[in-house]
C-alpha cells in the first residue's frame, strides 16, 4: 500500500492517523487485503503549496473479516496553478 498509493515526489508524510480499530487477531500466514476510499481532500490554509487527504482504510483477511479499520491524514504536495490536486 505503500508503494502504491501515494507517489514518492508528491507524498509529504503524515501527521498521524485517527479512529485506529484492531478488530480480529492477524495470525502468521493470513492474506490481507487493503482497500482505501479518500473522504475528504483539500488545501492546506497555513501552507498552501500542500495538500491535506483523509483516507479511509480497511483491511480484511483471506476469509472476509474486517481486521483493522482507520482513518489516515497524508499531506500532499499541491499543484500551484490550480485548485485541484
């Protein structure tokens, strides 16, 4: 995921993460996957050249289970010429 998610030239790090659930254990030899749905972006008012994203993440195991569920907070690098990210 994170490899893939954000780009390594745009990704500026993250100031932490919100509503972190660990629901069931994750043994050894489990096949997680991660899904993650962004439920806001917008630009940042004290630093306008940045980005700031919340991501809603879950990840469920190889029978369906819902093993963690959190809400991420990335910063972004921001277009300068545009409103948009």
């Amino acid at each position: 995921m994170v490899a893939g998610f954000f780009s390594p030239l745009s990704s500026l790090g993250s100031p932490g993460i919100d509503e972190l659930r660990w629901a069931v254990p994750v043994r050894a030899g489990d096949v997680l996957t991660a899904t993650a749905i962004v439920l806001e972006n917008r630009r940042s008012a004290s630093k306008p050249d940045r980005g700031i994203i919340r991501t809603a993440i879950t990840t469920r195991n190889q029978d369906g289970a819902t093993v963690l569920t959190l809400t991420a907070i990335n910063l972004i690098l921001a277009n300068p010429s545009s409103t948009g990210y």
